[in-house]
C-alpha cells in the first residue's frame, strides 16, 4: 500500500461521515491534486536545471500541453484505481489499523505547500 493509498483512506474516511455520497469524490480530487502538484514541481525543477546547462529540450508551450495531459492522466488514473475493487482493498487494509496515521489539515496543506515551494522555484527560473 503506497503513501497516496494511505492519504486517500485517511480523506475518504474523515470525510464519510459527513458527506456519505461524496467521500469518494473528495478523497479522489484530493489525491490527484497532490500527485499533480508533486509532478508541477518536479517540472519546474527540471525546467530550472535544465536551463542552467544550457539545454534546449522543448519549447514552454509544448512542456504545457505535456502537463495537462499528465495530469488528465493521472486523475483518470486515480478515478480508475480508487473506485473499484482497489477502494475494497485498501478499506479491509487500513480497517485492521485501528486510525489513520495523518491528520486531514495537514494532508489538506501539503498540495498548498508544493504548490507553494514550485512557486519559488518558478520564480527563481
């Protein structure tokens, strides 16, 4: 069970008992958000080091089109992993532990603080 398996149990679970319908909804936008985030940084930081060793790679304007197809990818991706047997699965794993190890806020401001930091680094390219 990877980190973003844990993350989406502990959204899905907090978020259960007050919008039963939409948990699911929820904890899937959470996680790809963050797996969007995290794959935004790491471009940027590429971008950035690249363009320090003078490396001519692709144009802004096609790395652009690349994101957004990654993350469509990705959140099709998580839509397909988190709503079927996989969701099963990581319940019965995480149902054998008694709470969640991550606390909701926290996960909520980890995707505002990459997004945060790529900023940074963005403004540093």
């Amino acid at each position: 069970m990877t980190i973003f398996d844990q993350c989406y149990y502990a959204i899905f679970s907090f978020y259960k008992e007050r919008f039963k319908q939409k948990a699911n909804s929820i904890a899937l936008i959470y996680v790809s958000l963050l797996q969007i985030s995290l794959i935004f940084l790491l471009g940027v930081f590429f971008a950035g080091f690249f363009q320090q060793m003078h490396m001519v790679t692709m144009s802004s304007a096609k790395a652009w089109a690349l994101f957004i197809l990654l993350g469509l990818f990705i959140h099709f991706k998580n839509w397909m992993q988190y709503t079927g047997k996989r969701r099963m699965v990581i319940k019965a794993k995480m149902n054998k532990r008694s709470n969640s190890p991550y606390n909701v806020w926290i996960l909520w401001v980890l995707p505002v603080a990459v997004l945060g930091l790529a900023y940074v680094v963005f403004q540093a390219i």
